[in-house]
C-alpha cells in the first residue's frame, strides 16, 4: 500500500490524447519505477496489460469461444473488482465491434456468434438493427461503427483509443493512491504509445525532430550549406 | 483510575500516531516527486512535515489536563483525552493523505502549488478546533 505514494508521484504527467506528442516516459523507465512493487502486484499488473493490450498473432489462432474463455479466466485471476470492471467494458466494446464486423461480412445468424460481456445476448436479440439497438446508450461506439464502415480504420482507433484514455483516467482520479491507480496509469501508458505509434503527424513530427537533432550533432548541415553557398 | 491515566497521555500518544501516519505518507509521496522534478525539492520535504503538528497540539493538551488522577477527574480526563486524541490521529493521517495529493498535482502543475494545499490546510483547522476546545474543557475537569 505505502509504495503506492512514491510510485504514483513519480510517474510523469500523461497530457490528453489530443495533446501528446511523445511519450512522456520511456517503456525502460517507466519498468524501472514500477519495480517498486510487490511481485505479486507485478504480476496481476502484467496479467492487466496482457488482456487490454492482447497479442493478435496468439489470438488469431483461437476460435472466437476459446478467446471468450481465456478471457473470462484471466478475469477471474485478477484481485481488483475496479480493475475487472475497466477491462470488462474494454472487452465488451472489442465485442460490439467484433460483432458489427461480422454482421458486415455477412454473419447472418446471430447464434454463431460468441461474444463478451453485458451486451452479448442484448446483441443477439437485436442483430437485424442497424446498431443492434444501442444507439442510444453507445453514441461514441456508433460513431467508431461508422468510421469502419466507411472504411476510415485510423479515425475509429483514434476514437476508441480516447474513449478508453478518458475511461481509464477517470478510473485513476477515483481511487487516489492505490493499485488500481497504479494499473489504470500503465494502461494509459499504453494507449498513448499506441496512438502515438499510429499517428502519421506525430510520427512526421518526431522523424523531423530526431533527424534535425542527429543534424546538428554531425558537420553535415554545415557542408550542405557550404555547398550551396559554393553554387 | 487507568482511564484517567490512558486520558492524560491518550492526546500525545495518539496525536504522536497520526503524525507518523501522516507524516510517513507525505513524504513517500515527496519521495515519488524527487524522482520527477528538477527544482521544487524543499517545498515538497516541507509539505510533508504537515501532519507533525498534531502531536505538537497533543503535547500541550497533556500538559493542560496534567494533574494527580483521582477517581472524581479521572472519566473527565479518559473523556477528554481520548476523544481529542482520536480527533488529532484521524486529522494527521488524513492530512497526509491530503498533502500527498497536493505534491502530486503540484508536481504536474507547480502554480497551483498554494491552492492545492487548501484541503490539507482545512483538515488543520479541525485538529485546531480539537486541540483548542480541549483546552478550554480541561479548565474544569477537577484538580
């Protein structure tokens, strides 16, 4: 518990999405710091990360039940009822679009379809609705529905990356310091390399950066202009 | 008799409890700063010397019901002493709690740092509250 204060006060502040333009900590440093907890808190910690960030190259191998399954037995192993609830709704909107993806290619009998979460069997009875009839309470989640059905993938994981950002940063702010808090600013972590990693401005921005610093480092700038005032 | 006696050491002791508690929290919190921030050290070690007021408060207040402990003052002390010491110990050890918090977000943000301290500052005002009507009660606990 007491190892909570130093850590949570060491981690650097992560801005808005919108507003990142590089990672405020590296991965090394940031592993570094969380060494200060308890292996049993690393453990649950890697077993969060794991389920929110899954590995798509195991998954694709596993039948839509057998991820369901390895999923809600992951669940179970996890102590934090805060945490499983955060995950939970992350895995319930993986559903949801998972689900919509599939009608869209031609699913048309909604009992083959294995899902997660509140939503699975509200999905089910409601599969012939444009939006499986939940327009109303999943606005956000329409909206990233939309952006895949036009085609746009980048602008929907931009919109889920931030519903999950605010979600999990309201988690954080709620339970002070705690493990929970801990947990939810390693997710945020991560989805704010993702975003990074697949935001082409942000990308331009960081190769102009690191190629004007490597410039500067080496005589090359100096030769280049040299030459130009040679011509 | 020993109510009387646990009444007029119970606000050091206990007060003394909070501010370890309080005093321990804050500063693993000024501790977790250190590492991020390049200036701003002192103020971070001073806010986390906060809690430790509570027991100065609770010194006084076993100097003021300091007497020989006979049967008739004896409830009138345990009363005394011990609530005002519980009041000191749950003031300090939230007021750690609150002062970690304003190291936290003064770190993100220092020109908040004064504003920040404003929760920490309100739970003092308590312990003040606590030790000052002490005081006063201790007047007529009979000698």
């Amino acid at each position: 518990m007491s190892q909570y204060y130093t850590l949570l006060t060491s981690l650097p502040h992560l801005p808005v999405l919108d507003k990142s333009r590089q990672l405020p900590i590296s991965r090394l440093a940031l592993e570094r710091r969380l060494s200060m907890l308890s292996e049993t808190d690393c453990a649950q910690l890697g077993a969060i990360e794991a389920l929110y960030f899954p590995d798509y190259s195991v998954l694709s191998d596993l039948a839509d039940r057998e991820v369901v399954q390895a999923w809600q037995s992951a669940l179970l192993s996890l102590e934090s009822d805060v945490l499983k609830e955060r995950i939970g709704y992350q895995l319930e909107i993986r559903t949801l679009l998972a689900a919509l993806r599939y009608r869209d290619a031609g699913g048309k009998n909604p009992d083959q379809f294995i899902g997660f979460g509140r939503w699975h069997s509200f999905i089910k009875n409601h599969w012939f609705e444009s939006f499986f009839g939940m327009d109303e309470f999943q606005p956000q989640i329409q909206k990233i529905a939309r952006y895949l059905k036009e085609n746009r993938p980048g602008h929907a994981d931009k919109l889920l990356d931030q519903m999950l950002w605010q979600d999990l940063f309201y988690c954080e702010k709620q339970h002070g310091f705690s493990f929970s808090a801990v947990a939810c600013y390693v997710l945020r972590w991560g989805v704010v390399s993702r975003y990074l990693s697949a935001d082409p401005d942000a990308a331009l921005i960081k190769f102009d950066d690191v190629t004007h610093s490597l410039l500067m480092k080496t005589t090359f700038i100096d030769d280049l202009n040299q030459e130009s005032l040679n011509r | 008799m020993m109510l009387g006696w646990a009444g007029l050491y119970g606000p050091m002791a206990l007060g003394a409890i909070g501010s370890i508690i309080g005093c321990a929290i804050a500063g693993q919190a000024a501790c977790g700063a250190l590492l991020e921030t390049e200036t701003g050290h002192g103020r971070y070690i001073g806010i986390s010397a906060m809690p430790s007021s509570q027991a100065i408060y609770g010194i006084v207040v076993m100097f003021a019901l300091n007497r020989t402990v006979t049967p008739d003052n004896a409830p009138g002390l345990a009363a005394i002493g011990l609530l005002c010491g519980l009041a000191l110990l749950f003031s300090a050890a939230h007021q750690g709690r609150a002062c970690a918090a304003a190291i936290n977000v003064s770190k993100i943000r220092p020109e908040i740092f004064g504003m920040s301290l404003a929760p920490a500052a309100i739970v003092e005002g308590f312990a003040v509250f606590a030790f000052i009507f002490a005081l006063v009660i201790s007047a007529g606990v009979p000698a």
